[in-house]
C-alpha cells in the first residue's frame, strides 16, 4: 500500500506540475491571450484542483475509512472529464449533463474532505473519532440535500434552506475542530508512542564497564546486571557485635 501511495503521489505531482507548465508557457508567450490560451489556464486550474482532491483521497488510504477515498477517485473521474468537456467543447448541453455534473462534483468534494479529515485522525483518541464520524454523516447529510436540490424541479421551502444551512454549519465547525485538535494538540507526543529513551553508556563507562567484567570473567552484560541487583538491595549492614 505504500509503495502504491508513492506511485499515486508521484503521478499526481507529475500530472500537475506539466499543467502548470503548460499554463506558465500560455502565460509567458508572446502577443495576446486568446481562447486557446484562456482553455489551457482553465484546464491547469482544473488539473490543480483534481490534484489536490486526489492528494485527500490518497490520505485515507492508510486508515479504515480507505473505500471513501477509493470512491472519492472514482467519482472524481465525472466531474473532471466534464469540467474538460466543457471548456474544450463547443456545443450545448441539456439539463440531465449538467445536473450530473452538479451530483458527481457534490460527492466528489465531499468524499474528498471525509478523506482528508479521516487521514488526520489515523491515529486520534476515541474522542476525536466519534468526532470524525459525526462530522461525516453531517457532511453526508448536506451532500444529499444539496443533490435533492440540483435534482428537484423547483418548489424547495425555505424550511429546507434553512435546514442545509445549519447543517453546513455543523459540517464546518466538526471539520475546523478536528484539524484543530490534530494540529494544535491532538496528536500522542512522539515519545508516549516509542516509548522511553534507550539509555547509553558514553565511551570512558562502557571501558570501566568491560574492564571490571573482564577482571571478574563475566561479560559486560552479566557485569550490569550484577552491578543493578546490587544496589536495588541496597547497603548491607554489618552484622552485630555479639561481645
């Protein structure tokens, strides 16, 4: 799994760094900027957000909420293709293109912050857990009724409004708080995870320390211990005077 985390990375930097060339090149050549110029910006600037939805996919993959991203690439594939439909192509488009369009990009953002936020939280306290999965049934929740609305034909109350505008608020304020606690306090000290320092002799102890195991024919490490369970029983007393 790692070696193929390696390999995504690389080809989504390698993906966006020769758009950002090509946007670069559009920018920098001579005369004015016309359509095809303006195409290539459009599409550096939808290869960029691609690659940074694919970057948060990838970042759950070392954790259990893995099939979110794994969906969240595939989905992605729609909204992108028709993101670069739609600036190269010249012709029009019915309804039922543009509500999948409104759909797949919806999911497709959503998953990618379900992805993110579970990749921050790999490791988090029970607390924080519960905190991810609340925020992504939130999240689930404002994706459907978003989709409900680009799906409807009209006729949606303010009642419902209201309802995806308090949910997008929840959806922020558990998404906020979550990377908040991760990177502000959230995460186990480096330390309490590997445990205690390993304790190492320096150079002149660890010559006494063979020398005095030499002069009494024990290795060096039979010569520590013996030297511990000496002073964990602590000065002996010398025995009484029966005179």
């Amino acid at each position: 799994m790692e070696a193929l985390r390696r390999i995504v990375a690389r080809f989504v930097i390698g993906t966006f760094a020769l758009a950002a060339a090509l946007g670069i090149y559009a920018l920098l050549k001579p005369g004015q900027l016309g359509e095809v110029e303006g195409n290539v910006l459009l599409t550096t600037t939808i290869v960029g957000v691609a690659a940074l939805a694919a970057l948060c996919y990838l970042a759950s993959s070392a954790s259990s909420w893995w099939p979110a991203g794994a969906a969240g690439a595939v989905v992605a594939v729609v909204p992108v293709t028709i993101s670069l439909v739609l600036v190269w192509g010249d012709w029009s488009y019915s309804d039922g293109w543009w509500r999948t369009y409104g759909v797949s990009m919806t999911l497709a953002l959503t998953l990618a912050q379900i992805s993110l936020l579970a990749g921050l939280t790999g490791d988090a306290r029970r607390r924080q857990r519960w905190l991810l999965i609340s925020t992504a049934l939130i999240a689930g929740a404002v994706a459907a009724v978003i989709i409900m609305l680009l799906l409807s034909d009209g006729g949606i109350g303010d009642d419902v409004m209201r309802l995806l505008g308090v949910l997008a608020i929840l959806d922020a304020l558990g998404s906020i708080t979550l990377i908040a606690l991760r990177v502000f306090g959230g995460r186990v000290p480096s330390s309490a995870r590997r445990g205690p320092e390993p304790f190492v002799l320096d150079a002149g102890r660890s010559t006494r320390l063979r020398r005095l195991a030499t002069a009494h024919g024990v290795s060096a490490d039979l010569m520590l211990d013996r030297l511990l369970t000496e002073a964990e029983r602590g000065p002996t007393e010398p025995p009484a005077d029966r005179g």
